[in-house]
C-alpha cells in the first residue's frame, strides 16, 4: 500500500479547487463583465443640427433606423432617452431641417424610426445618429450600410453619465 503525501502544491491545488467549486461542489457564478460605453465616431457630428423635433417618422419612410441605448457599466436598458437621426436619403440631404429627425426610446431602451431610403453620399450608404440629451455624455455614430439596397440600419449606444 502506497502512503499520499500532501505535497505544497497539491495542497493549493485542492484549496483553488474548494474555492473556486464552493463546499457544495457547485460553481460560483462569474461576476458580470461592465460594459464599456460607446465612444464617438469620426464623422458622426457631420451635418448635425441641434434640437431635431421628435417625429412620427421622417418623410415618406420606407427604410428603418433602430438600435438600442444602455448603460454603461452594468448595461441596463435606458427608457425615455432622445436619439436624432439624419441621413442622405431618397428625399434630401443630410444638411437639410427636414432629414432630421428624433425618437425617444421604449422600456427596453430599444428605438426605432422609419425614414426615406438612405443613398450613398461620398461613395457610401451611411447613417447618422446622436445621443445629445445631457443626462448622459454626448456620442455621434455613423454607421455604414453594407449595401445601399439595405432597408434598414441598426446602431446601439452605451452611454457614461456626463
């Protein structure tokens, strides 16, 4: 019959292994990781204009503009929080007052916001977005469509407070 020694290492091995399992052998659930907030793109702010009426829909629609606004850190849905959005689309440039528009988003922190079919200005389709509210730090995005035939364009926001 052989004799077990508990060596140093086979003593730390077992204890992480206690610890990590628990006395019931079961395993500790992982801590969240935080959610890093979403920082500005270049080009985003291009075209902005300030105070953008919250709308039913801007133009004719046939194309959607959706996304979703956290919060940073622990990444719990934000309700009741403005997003403008603007674009080069069917019926107008993204310099014009009436290719601006903005949308509060839902419970969820989930928008949505039915617009004129974005086309292609400086060789691609793109969107623009902001988050300029105040409770929170103000971010522009400017997502590109994979193709200009899209018919609709999702982007998402993680917000710091400002």
């Amino acid at each position: 019959m052989t004799k077990a020694l508990m060596t140093r290492r086979s003593f730390l091995a077992a204890t992480g292994a206690l610890v990590a399992t628990g006395p019931a052998g079961l395993v500790v659930p992982a801590r969240a990781e935080r959610v890093a907030p979403t920082p500005s793109m270049r080009g985003g702010a291009n075209n902005y204009l300030p105070g953008a009426p919250i709308v039913e829909r801007i133009g004719g629609g046939g194309f959607w503009m959706t996304g979703t606004v956290r919060r940073a850190g622990d990444g719990a849905p934000l309700s009741g929080q403005r997003i403008q959005i603007w674009a080069h689309t069917t019926e107008g440039n993204e310099r014009d007052p009436w290719s601006h528009g903005a949308t509060l988003t839902d419970a969820n922190g989930e928008f949505r916001l039915e617009m004129p079919q974005i086309v292609p200005a400086f060789g691609q389709p793109h969107g623009h977005l902001a988050y300029d509210s105040g409770d929170f730090k103000t971010v522009f995005l400017r997502p590109v469509m994979a193709s200009s035939a899209d018919t609709s364009l999702s982007a998402d926001f993680v917000l710091e407070p400002a």
